[in-house]
C-alpha cells in the first residue's frame, strides 16, 4: 500500500495526517482521498483537475501529471497552496 | 513632485552636523528609491579604500516612491552600505512601521557618515534633527530601548542596535520596531561602529500622489487580487513562512546539520503545522498589510513575533535540533540582543561540525538546544566561545584551517534551501551580489511549489534564464520598497501602473524589470570596483563535491560551473562576470565606467 501524507490545513479538513491506499496512479489516490474525506475536495480538485498551486509529490519529486503511477512503499505527499521565503 | 519627497537628509556624526539637499530626479527615475538608491549613493560614496567599519563607510536609508502612500505594503525601507561581514555592496530591508514614518519626515533618503565620539541617538521630528546623547542606552537591549524612546506604532518609531550591533559582531542586525529586522551582511555592526545606537522618526508630511482616482482604482483592485490569491489570502496568513518546513524536507532540499544531509528527522517537530497547534497566539501585520504573515508565538518563556521559516531552519535542522519552544526563545533572543538568525544559527552549525571533528576546542554538538541561548548570548558579547563566533561562519571557519566548512557564499551564510537538491536556487546564492541570500532572487516558487509553472528542480541547462529575472524583478521590488510577498499575488508589471499613478512617470512595459537589471548590474560593478571576481561567485567544497547518499536528491551536486557560464553570456557579461560595455550603455550606466 501507498502512504499519503497530508499537509498545512488539509490535515485539519481531513482530520489526519496520513491514510495508506491501494491505487496505481496519482488521480485515482486523489479520488480515493476525496471519497473518504470530502471536506477537502474542493481545495484541491476543481471538478477532476488540480486546482492550482496544489503541490503534489511522489517520493519527493513533484508530478503534476495525474496518470503518473503509484506503487506499494510510494510515499504521495500533497500541500495545499502554501509560501514563504 | 509627487510620490518622492524630494530631499536627501545628510547627517554627518562626526561633527553633529547635517544638511539637506534635492534629491536628484533623473537619479530617482533610473533608480526609483530603497535598494536601487541606496546602491547608487553608495557607488559615489564608497570606494574600495573604505573599510566597512571605518567612520568613512556610510549607512544610506531610502524608502521609495510608494511607501507611506497606503499602497499595499508600501511599509518597508531599505539600509545601504559595504558589508562588514562581506565586503561586498549591501542593503537590508526591513517592514514594520519604520520606513511609513520615515517618509513621513519628508525625505527619500538618510545618509549617516562619521562617527561620534560618544554613544549617540538621533531624533528627526517634525523638521527638527536632534542629537541626543546616549551614554544610558549604551549596553541596553533591543526591547529595552525601543520603549525608552517611545515606540509608538502609527506615530513615533524606533530604530536600534541591541549589544551584538554595540560589539561590531559583523553578523549584528538593525531592529526597527522592537522586532523587525534589517539583518542581514551585519548593517548593525556598521551602526555600533559610528556610535550611533537609535534613530526616531516622528512626522507628518503625507506622500503625494499624482493621480488620486487612478491609485484608489488599483488600490482597489490589489485587494481584490490579494484576496483571490490563496497563497496571500490564505497560505502566509494561516502558516506563515514556516510551513515551508515540511515540503523542503519532503523533497530532500532542507539544509541539515550544517549541510551534512538533506532530510531532518525532526523536520514535523518544527514545521508550521507545529508552530500553529501549539505555540502560534495571533496574527500580526505591517502597516497597510492586508496579508498578515506574521506569528505571535509563545512558550514558558517568551511571546513575540515569529520565528520566521529561515531562523527556525537555522537554530533547528541546521543545528539538529527538534526543539521548538527553544527554537523560539532563541529567536527572540537573536532580536532583543540584535542579531541575524539565519548567520548566528548557521556559525553555531559550522561550529558543532568543527567541536565534532575536533577541529575546535568546544563542547559543541548537534542536536543541544541548550546549547543556543547561551552561544548566542555569548555571540553578542563576544564573551568565550562566543567571541570566536561572532564574526560569523567563514571567519571562524579559517581561524580554524577548515574554510570550506562555512557554509556561506561570498561570506554570507546561507538560507535552508539546499542547492545539490534544487539546481537553480545555487546559481542564484553564487551570484547573488550579497551573499548567500534566497532574498535577491528565489527560485522556491518555480523548482518547488510551481509559482508561477513548476520548472524541474535538477534541470541545470537554461536555468540561468529563470534565476535572472528573478533577480531583476526582485531588485525593482526592492526598490519601490514593497513586501515581495505582494508579488504572489500581484504581476510585476502591474506595480509600474501603481508607480506612474504615484510619481506621474510612467515605466513602459518591461521597464521596470529593467530596472531592476540596472540595480543588479550596477551592484556587480560594485562589487567588481571592490576586487570580487568570478571566482567569488562559488558555492562550498561540499554543495559542489558531496552529494547526498539518500533521500530525494540522492546522488546531486550542484552543477554551478555550467550554469555560471550561461548566467554570464545571458546577462549579457564577459566571461569574467564583468557587466560589457554595450550591456552598461542599454542600462544607461555607461558613465560609471
């Protein structure tokens, strides 16, 4: 199973900071996290697409493309709009 | 005139004395004001024979154009002179409330030359400029002094150095406000050296603007833009810039005991999701800031502003420490006694490597939050340890026969962002024209969080594009003097419509990126006036030598060497980094060669 690991203030929509999922590719993780938590589809998807400045990574290497593919022991890390310096 | 004031307030501590004279326009049109000022004062003003800490440096404060107009932010003011802990040109800039009321005392800029023979602190209220003596402040802290003379934020405010300024630590800070800070290259240890320990502003003269209709319409309209952005709306107000923490830990770019590695363990223990559930008490803002990122935090101990992500980054991963309410206490520390956080934590991590090593007769060592308050304390001081520290990294470094474990470029230490992990941001410390510094330029939004497009973080061919406008765009906000953050939600080229409807000069488009280029440009010439050459614009043995052996940036060094060489022919340089001629005459700098 894959790890998601939620950051900034989808840990508090969400209720978690982390869930495991079995899907194989970044959009479907992104179905499965928004089925189990509602309250945060809507900071992150705009109908099926990444709203923007939604940084998604996979083992630490950004993916914006939704097709990329997820595997077993991946860690998906997605941060909401977030900046700083 | 509208916009600028018009007068240069010059104040020579030597003799008490002080004149005043117009400021030059076509000067202030080719440079607007804050850094871009400053750096054009300077040029005149100090030459390469000058040592930083002599009566002949200067100390130049601008404010710009904008600022006090109630423009979004136009709160900042910008502090210029040779850097004591490089070298190099330096300015420093800083929010708060300072910089509104120093331009309500009717000047551009303030120039401080000489030096008193007794401690010093200079009143300008209403027209008046009054010298006091300040032999009782002498000694005091940074929060001690700022209330003595009567901080009061939309009337009277206090700009100050705290002991580390008073014992010319090169890493000391100015603080304006009570905890806002100019810190950066060690301005304050400049101000200690002239005896001078405060400035107070206290005025009433109201910018003026050119068109009235016009600047309420994009006043207006950048609330709107500010509101609809969710990262000024919502991502700096919530978190602040400590949520930061966590993602540059993610993707194995967070700088970590020294820059030994990539990743903390401890980064969750002190991100900003940490900092907000646990210590965070309320918002803050500068004057006329609508996005509110500062953090009033508190533990047993202390409650003040911050920790900003990059001091909590150098009193934690840096050092190794996972202790957040130390985090915090040592930040407020570093701002009572008028320190650099990011320079005092990253030489408290160079000196844990040199103990641990034994290169360096200390008990040191990574990971002891006990540790800090006391080695900074002793910093400021210049009291056992201490003394061998305050000088910042580079210099405790070589004493030591072990330069190359400074983690500093051009002497200046350093931000979090590791570069072996994020190839652009390394191009941008070696050739930023201060220092180590992720404030002339930062390539966080394009490698990381896709501001305004993701650019990938390893790509080395091309990136030098992308670090140049940075730079240029960063140096024209310097010079307007706007927060950077309004940039998130603001276009560049939009702040050119507020500046014409200000000043009545309109800056075509492109114009002022252009700008900033010729600030940029006219800051390497100082810089090359002053003996920095190419082989300045470096990186440590370590960031280019050592790559990291797990995480996401597994097996990385920075590739500088082709990138620099791209920078040159792309801003236009001789394969010395020397600004060509027919690049000084299209930024209309042809006559300073």
């Amino acid at each position: 199973m894959a790890l998601i690991k939620l950051f900034a203030n989808l840990r508090k929509l969400a209720g978690t900071k982390e869930l495991s999922v079995t899907e194989e590719t970044v959009g479907a993780t992104l179905s499965a996290l928004v089925e189990q938590y509602p309250s945060i589809k809507d900071v992150i998807l705009d109908g099926s697409e990444l709203r923007p400045h939604i940084v998604i990574t996979v083992n630490g290497h950004n993916v914006t493309d939704l097709n990329a593919s997820v595997n077993e022991q991946d860690v998906v890390a997605i941060f909401p709009p977030i900046a700083g310096g | 005139m509208n916009g600028w004031s018009g007068k240069i307030l010059d104040i020579d501590l030597s003799t008490k004395t002080y004149k005043t004279y117009p400021l030059d326009m076509e000067m202030a049109r080719m440079f607007i004001g804050g850094r871009g000022l400053g750096a054009r004062l300077l040029w005149d003003l100090v030459g390469p024979e000058v040592d930083p800490l002599s009566p002949e440096n200067v100390l130049i404060f601008t404010n710009g154009p904008l600022t006090g107009t109630g423009y979004q932010t136009s709160n900042r003011f910008s502090v210029t002179t040779k850097s004591p802990l490089t070298g190099t040109v330096l300015d420093a800039n800083s929010g708060g409330f300072w910089g509104m009321q120093f331009k309500k005392t009717g000047y551009d800029a303030l120039i401080v030359r000489g030096k008193s023979e007794q401690p010093v602190w200079i009143e300008i209220k209403n027209g008046e400029i009054t010298f006091h003596d300040a032999s009782d402040l002498w000694g005091m802290r940074v929060f001690a002094v700022t209330e003595k003379l009567g901080q009061n934020n939309n009337k009277r405010n206090v700009l100050c150095i705290g002991p580390a300024g008073e014992n010319l630590s090169r890493i000391a800070a100015i603080m304006n406000d009570r905890e806002r800070a100019a810190a950066r290259g060690g301005p304050g240890a400049v101000m200690g050296s002239k005896n001078l320990k405060a400035i107070v502003v206290e005025g009433k003269e109201r910018a003026t603007i050119n068109d009235p209709e016009k600047f309420k319409f994009l006043l207006y309209e950048t609330k709107k833009l500010l509101a609809a952005s969710p990262l000024t709306s919502q991502a700096l107000p919530e978190f602040g810039t400590v949520v930061l923490m966590n993602i540059m830990n993610n993707i194995g770019a967070l700088a970590t005991r020294n820059h030994q590695q990539t990743q903390f363990e401890g980064a969750e223990a002190i991100s900003g999701e940490e900092l907000t559930e646990k210590y965070l008490v309320k918002n803050a803002s500068c004057w006329a800031c609508p996005i509110g990122c500062t953090r009033i935090s508190k533990t047993e101990k202390v409650e003040g502003e911050g920790p900003e992500f990059e001091s909590t980054w150098a009193f934690g991963a840096q050092c190794g420490i996972d202790d957040l309410p130390a985090i915090i206490e040592v930040n407020a520390l570093c701002n009572d006694l008028g320190l650099d956080t990011i320079s005092a934590g990253s030489t408290i991590a160079c000196a844990m490597e040199l103990s641990e090593k034994g290169y360096l007769d200390s008990d040191l060592r990574f990971g002891r939050a006990d540790q800090l308050a006391p080695t900074v304390e002793a910093m400021a001081y210049r009291k056992d340890i201490g003394a061998e520290l305050a000088d910042g990294s580079l210099r405790l470094a070589t004493k030591y026969g072990h330069a190359e474990l400074s983690m500093s470029a051009k002497g200046m230490e350093m931000p979090a962002y590791d570069p072996r992990g994020l190839q652009g941001q390394g191009l941008l410390y070696a050739t930023s024209n201060r220092g180590g510094c992720h404030m002339r330029g930062n390539m966080i939004g394009l490698e990381v969080l896709g501001l305004p497009k993701l650019v990938d973080r390893f790509q080395v061919q091309g990136k030098s594009a992308f670090v140049i406008l940075n730079q240029n765009s960063n140096a024209a906000i310097d010079s307007l003097v706007i927060c950077k953050f309004t940039n998130m939600g603001v276009a560049d080229e939009y702040f050119a419509r507020v500046l014409g409807a200000v000043t009545g000069v309109q800056y075509a488009t492109g114009e002022l990126i252009k700008t900033g280029e010729r600030v940029w440009n006219l800051e390497r010439l100082y810089n090359n006036r002053e003996g920095f050459t190419t082989e300045h614009d470096t990186l440590p043995p370590r960031l280019l030598n050592e790559a990291p052996t797990d995480g996401p940036s597994k097996g990385w060094v920075s590739q500088l060497e082709p990138m620099l060489k791209e920078y040159y022919r792309t801003r236009g340089w001789d394969q010395n980094g020397v600004p060509t001629p027919k690049k000084l005459a299209d930024l209309g700098l042809a006559n300073l060669m």
